[in-house]
C-alpha cells in the first residue's frame, strides 16, 4: 500500500509540474516531458511490471489531462516502462553518464513512438516528429539530474512486498 501511494505521488507531483511550472517553457517550440522520466526513473528502480503499470497510468493521465488522442501516450509509455525495466538489469554502472544516456534514448524514444502513432491517425507532420524528437531528448536530458534522482529514491525508499503465496 506504502509503494502505491509513493508511486501515486510521483505521478501527481510530476503532473502538476508539467502542467504549470513547464507548460509555457518551450525550447523551439516543444515542451518537455517530464512523465516519461518520471516513467523511466521508476522503470529503473523497480521492475519491467511495475515500469510497464506505471508507464501505462502515466500515459493514460497524459492522453486525458493534455488533450491528446486517448490511449497513445499511454500505449507508448507502457512500452518504455517495459523496455527500460527489462534493460535495468543490464545496466550495471552506477556511473550517471549512463543513466543520462538511458533517460535520453527513452525520451527519444517515447517521442518517435507518439509521432509515428500520430502520424499513422494523420494527425501529424514527418517534418514535425523528426524534428521534435532530438529537441524534448535535450530538453529532458537538462531536467534528468534534478527529476531522476528524487523520483528513483523514493521509489527504492518504500520497496515492494513480495508476493505472499496462499
């Protein structure tokens, strides 16, 4: 119950985040995303499942609350919660230059991923996804060192139970 509400927490301080104090800041003329390293920070901490249900409540608060197409962001961030918790068990290194590494390419990502989805629905530009994806991956990578640390800390804080069998 413990880790739900602090997984709860982090889902809703980084949405009040990205919806006041990061809204207006645009870096030629994209946003960035503060969900998906919200997304990818408890992917690391945790596991691919709870990265994957994390990834997928995220994306779902996304698609309602920023009125996106319902279901596009939360498909893709619960493939990036996937991915990124299935990958943490490769990454060994505590080093941050690799953490860095990791949140861009998820950022990268997540962004081509909604682009091509986007644009498959034509609701969206070629020009548009393949220019926006390289800028909100800078921009995240800015906003990696202060987001990455708090959210993974908290998140290995309050650990998961395992499972009682019956």
């Amino acid at each position: 119950m413990r880790r739900l509400l602090a997984l709860a927490a982090v889902l809703v301080v980084a949405v009040v985040v990205q919806s006041t104090a990061l809204a207006e800041l645009r870096l030629a003329g994209v946003r960035p995303d503060l969900l998906v390293l919200a997304v990818v920070a408890v992917a690391m901490a945790s596991d691919a499942g709870t990265g994957a249900g994390f990834g997928f409540v995220t994306g779902l608060v996304a698609d309602l609350l920023f009125d996106l197409p319902v279901g596009v962001s939360a498909l893709v961030y619960t493939a990036v919660g996937f991915a990124v918790g299935s990958a943490r068990v490769y990454v060994t290194s505590h080093r941050p230059l690799v953490h860095l590494v990791l949140a861009g390419a998820a950022s990268l990502a997540s962004v081509w991923c909604s682009g091509l989805l986007l644009r498959v629905f034509d609701l969206s530009s070629w020009e548009a996804v393949i220019r926006s994806g390289p800028l909100v991956a800078g921009y995240n990578l800015l906003l990696t060192p202060f987001v990455y640390p708090v959210v993974r800390a908290l998140t290995q804080r309050v650990p998961a139970r395992p499972a009682q069998r019956w």
